[in-house]
C-alpha cells in the first residue's frame, strides 16, 4: 500500500511537470478592460509545433531598474487642489504595493516647464559661492490661497510630495524605490547670460566653469537636505537636455566635453565623499544623439567613465522607434554602463498646432480628458509631428502603443527602465508656466472633482508591477512578421511558491496588439509552450512558475 501512495504521489509531480498553469494573467485594452484579470493559459512541457515567439531563459541581459513616472511642481499643485483623500488615492494608486507600485521616479532639481512660475533655484542670491543662501523652501511652503482659490491643501507643496510618497514606499513590504533628481538649469548667476532661459536668442545659457565647483555642491546640498528628511536618493544627472531647448524654457547648454569635466573633476568627487551610493548618469536627452556625449564622457576623460553609472535617455527623438540600433550600440560600446529612459510624455496638447496641421485641431474641445478612444486611436502628435525633414519618425499616433511598444521593445535593447514626465497633470496638461501642455497618468479637472486615469496609465500599469528592480530582462526572438506584435520578458527576481516543486523559476511577459484584430502564435518559454490568444487592440501581461 504505501508504493502505491508513493507512485501515485510520483504521478501527480509528473503531471505538475508536464503542465503549469499562469500564476496571473492581466488585460488592458481598447474594449475596456483595465488591468483586468483573465482566465489562466496553460503551459505544457515540450517543444511547440511551431513557436513565433521564443523566450530564452538562458540569454540573461540587463538587471532591472524600475518604471515610473515623475514628481514635479504642477504635479504637486493639482494634487493640492484635492481633498487629502482624494490625494491618497490618487498616490497609493500611483506608488503603492495595491496600485501600479512605481518603483522608480524622477524629480526636478529646481524649477522647470512644469513649474507655475517658474525662474527660480534653491540659491537666488548672485555671488553665494558659499551656497550659504541655499533652501528648499520654494517647494516647501505650500499655496496661498488668496492667489490661488482652488487649493484644498495649502500645505502640499513639492517637498511634501515627495515625502508623502518616501512615506508610501516605506510602509510595503517590497519597499525598493529609487528616486533620481535632474537640474534644468543651475542657479541664473552661476550662468553666462545670467538668467535662467533666453528665449529671444534661442538659447538656455551655459554654465561659466569658475561655478563648476559650487554647482557640484549644490546638488550635494541638495541631497543633504533630503536626506534630513529622511529621503535618500538613487542618481542624479547633471543636466537635463543639455543639448538646449531654443531657449523655450528653463535650461542650460552644457557641451559634452564640459558635461565630461564637471562629472570627472567636481560633481563625481563632490558626491563620493559623502553620497557615494548616489549614482551619475549622463546625458539625458534624445536617444539617437546620445553617442556624442557618451564619447566624451565614457571615452575621453577616465574620471568622468569612473564616476558614471549609465546614460540617461529620452524619447522624443521619434513617436514610432526607440532606436534599438543606437541602444545595442551603446551597450556594445560599454556594456557595464546602465541605459535608463528618464523622460518621455505626450507633449503638444491643448496647444494651436503648426501652420498647416488642422488634422488636429479641435481636441482641445472634443476631448482627451475623460475619452478613452483619443489615448487608443491614433489621434496624437509631438513637437516634430509636421517637420519636414523628419516625416516618418514624428507621425500621428496612438499613445498607448507608442508607450507599450517604446517600454517592450527598450527592453529588449538594454533599457533598464522607463520614467515617465508628469505623473499628474490637470484637464488640459498644465499648469505650466509656458504653456506646454503634456499628457500625463493621471489628468484631474479639479474644479468638477474628476480624476480621470487615462488608459496609458492602465498599460503603464503591466510593466511597473510586473518588471521589478532586480529582475533579469531575457532575449526573445519573434519569428511571425508581425509589426503589431511586441513582446518582452524578465526573469523574476523572487520566485513564487505555486507548489511544492522546489527548483522553480517565475518570469513575467508583456505584449502589445497593436492591430484592430486579435491574433494567436505559440509562445515557447524554456522548455514550456502555450498557446497564446490576444484581443484586438491590447496590452496582457502573463506571470508565470515553471520548474527548472
């Protein structure tokens, strides 16, 4: 009797071997689903009859470093326009363990476009080589009501945003949160214009190098200040877009060669004595141009490649490619360097477009803010859209893909996160102080008390729970020529315990249809295959645990 029970419990592992089902399966998708939880997929042990899409696990590639979405001043203020409650929500849903569980995020050093006034620093007083003028206190002293009537906290200012969410993080039971601070521009006297953007000659100013040094401590004050409070930071970058901007907001021109110096020479050394876990990433601007910075930093000055961890990107060099080309080259170039996107939205909203582009008038009106189907069809447009040097890399687009496809398919080129501009912007994309009214996660018209959750975010949502930081981003080959099709895969970090099989891996698999019809392929993930069917128009995440 008991080989009986011992052949018997023998065939019941054989055939938890032989067959594994989903852990989770999640859908986001035009029809409506919202990360909505679906019917579990069955994966059998075996080779497929025919795979389209193959997940390697035993092509490791890059680590993990999380996705996100970014805390600036605007955000702040629309978020103190609601009750506390409503704030909860709207932030758990954002950063907490229940909600999406950003895990990575960016902030401004200072003020920026998304600030409501905009032109100021932490250090206004011209010549405080000292710094001894240095304070926070913009971001920290809340809303005067008699100036601005729709406030509901007077008190929630940028500071404490970013605190509350430091609050949020460290409450979970998975806390790992990693914040990244950028400057747009160093203080104005610091510069050789002395003012924070020129617009009138297109250009933001450059920093003069007798300053070099007191700007590399004023992001070590900067730091120090927040972590009096309790709030320690992951990287910082030492310019955002330091190619310029034509002078449209705060900025600073910063060559690569100087970005290279002031690294080498003054902030790396500046933040290894006292933050040398605070890491460096250059650059941070358009992808396809990242290469000229890049050579100065990484292969023209040793101290700057010493002091920097990776190369910070952005997306708007197009609406339709991440540039995998210039991603596998930069990894080639420097494969222990990290390549993290740090900025990406969809800009030009609510504003007059081009001469010549009436397509998109009128949206303003008809609506994004609480319209589902402008955020799923092909409805959106970028500052290049009408260019006419650069057509077929800035069309017209659906929002969604752009981020579905830009995230899956960055991953499968060395990306090792995705941060997002504005996590909350209000109804029309502002308030900015010049008017360049962006998209975001979460759009609130206040005045009404509605807070609409655009569908990106729902999609957004699929990679930042399902790709953590520490998780191994694996090689996947798709056979099927289908341009609707993206897929990517992580190997996660901590495996779940589905049964009493001890050598056991889980992964997690994200895939956008892009097409308006569903499709099926099979998917051959190690030694396991299922067969896939993915709505029209959609975003499914599949987690899974199969045995070694």
């Amino acid at each position: 009797m008991k080989n009986i029970y011992l052949i018997s419990a023998l065939l019941v592992t054989l055939a938890a071997c032989n067959r594994v089902t989903t852990t989770e399966v999640r859908l986001t998708s035009e029809a409506g689903d919202k990360y909505a939880l679906q019917d579990d997929i069955t994966f059998r042990k075996g080779k497929a009859p025919v795979a389209l899409v193959t997940v390697n696990p035993a092509d490791e590639r890059q680590t993990i470093d999380g996705f996100g979405a970014s805390i600036t001043e605007s955000s702040a203020f629309v978020l103190a326009c609601l009750v506390p409650e409503q704030r909860k929500m709207v932030l758990h849903e954002l950063f907490g363990e229940e909600g999406a569980n950003f895990s990575a995020t960016r902030t401004v050093i200072g003020s920026s476009d998304f600030t409501l006034k905009g032109h100021y620093s932490y250090d206004d007083i011209p010549g405080d080589d000292s710094l001894k003028y240095f304070s926070l206190a913009v971001h920290q002293d809340g809303w005067d009501k008699a100036v601005y009537p729709q406030i509901k906290d007077e008190s929630f200012d940028m500071y404490q945003f970013i605190r509350e969410v430091a609050d949020i993080k460290a409450s979970q039971s998975d806390p790992t949160w990693r914040l990244l601070g950028s400057p747009w521009t160093a203080p104005a006297w610091m510069k050789d214009n002395n003012l924070f953007y020129d617009h009138d000659n297109r250009r933001g100013g450059a920093l003069l190098p007798k300053y070099y040094d007191a700007f590399a401590r004023y992001f070590a004050k900067y730091l120090q200040a927040y972590r009096d409070a309790g709030v320690e930071f992951w990287a910082v970058t030492p310019e955002n877009e330091p190619m310029g901007n034509d002078g449209s907001w705060e900025s600073m021109d910063l060559t690569p060669d100087a970005e290279a110096e002031f690294i080498g020479k003054y902030l790396g050394p500046t933040l290894a004595q006292d933050f040398p876990d605070v890491q460096i990433f250059c650059f941070d601007q358009n992808t396809f141009e990242a290469d000229r910075y890049t050579a100065a930093v990484y292969d023209r000055n040793a101290d700057a490649n010493r002091y920097t961890a990776g190369t910070a990107l952005h997306w708007y060099g197009s609406t339709v490619s991440c540039f995998p080309e210039i991603l596998d080259s930069l990894h080639a170039l420097y494969p222990d360097k990290i390549l993290m996107h740090t900025e990406g939205c969809v800009d030009n909203l609510g504003r007059p477009c081009w001469p010549g582009v009436s397509d998109y008038a009128g949206y303003q009106e008809s609506g994004w803010f609480n319209n589902d189907a402008f955020w799923w069809g092909e409805n959106a447009t970028d500052w290049a859209y009408s260019t006419p040097w650069w057509p077929e890399w800035h069309p017209k687009y659906s929002p969604v893909h752009r981020y579905a496809q830009y995230i899956i398919d960055g991953v499968n080129h060395w990306m090792t996160g995705y941060i997002d501009w504005n996590s909350v912007l209000d109804s029309i994309g502002g308030p900015t102080h010049v008017q360049n009214y962006c998209g975001a996660q979460v759009m609130i018209d206040y005045n009404n008390d509605i807070i609409y959750f655009t569908p990106y975010h729902y999609a957004f949502r699929h990679f930042s729970r399902s790709m953590r930081p520490g998780d191994i981003a694996l090689g996947v080959t798709t056979i099927a020529d289908n341009p609707d099709l993206h897929v990517c895969a992580v190997k996660k970090a901590v495996s779940s315990q589905t049964s009493n099989i001890k050598h056991q891996t889980s992964y997690a698999i994200n895939m956008l249809n892009r097409a308006q019809e569903p499709c099926s392929f099979n998917l051959q993930l190690g030694n396991y295959f299922a067969t896939i069917h993915l709505p029209a128009n959609c975003v499914e995440t599949i987690e899974v645990t199969l045995p070694d």
